[in-house]
C-alpha cells in the first residue's frame, strides 16, 4: 500500500474527504519526525512504539577496496510493534 491508497483507505473507513484524510496522515507524520528529532518517543498502546535508537561509532569496510573506514556514531528512528498488532499480523485476536 501506499500513501495515495492509503489515504483512500482511511477516507473511506472514517467517512471523510481524501483532503482530510491526506490532511491527517501528513500530520500525523510530522507529529511523529518532529518528536523523534527532540530524542522523544511516542507510544500507541497496542500499536506499538517510535523511538530514537543510538548506534555506536565503529570501523567498517569499503567492500570495492576492502580499506578500513570510519563510520560515525549515529542516531535512527526504530518501531517496536505493540501486542494487537503482532497478533493481528500473526492472524490471533
């Protein structure tokens, strides 16, 4: 799915206008980057939770010339799915 079908998809099930719907999950979105980008989390009981994940610097490799290089310390966004989702995945209600 992708956004275009998933805002029909929420449209339809909320009984609003695309413009909305298109509306919410861009801001939703927002919401989400803005809060991971101030080291925050956000948690949707059930769904599961966005957080910030720390990767520690380290060597790596350049795989074309096998030399050694640097990589630096960085910060990434991970989901931890929620119980309902995970059983909903694995077809468990």
């Amino acid at each position: 799915m992708n956004k275009t079908e998933l805002i029909e998809a929420l449209a339809a099930k909320c009984d609003i206008s695309k413009a909305a719907a298109g509306n919410a999950i861009d801001g939703l979105v927002d919401v989400i980057t803005e809060t991971l980008a101030k080291g925050d989390s956000i948690s949707l009981i059930g769904f599961g939770t966005f957080a910030v994940g720390e990767r520690a610097a380290r060597t790596g490799r350049n795989p074309r010339t096998g030399a050694e290089l640097k990589i630096a310390a960085s910060r990434s966004a991970k989901f931890t799915a929620g119980a309902k989702l995970k059983a909903a995945v694995n077809g468990k209600k």
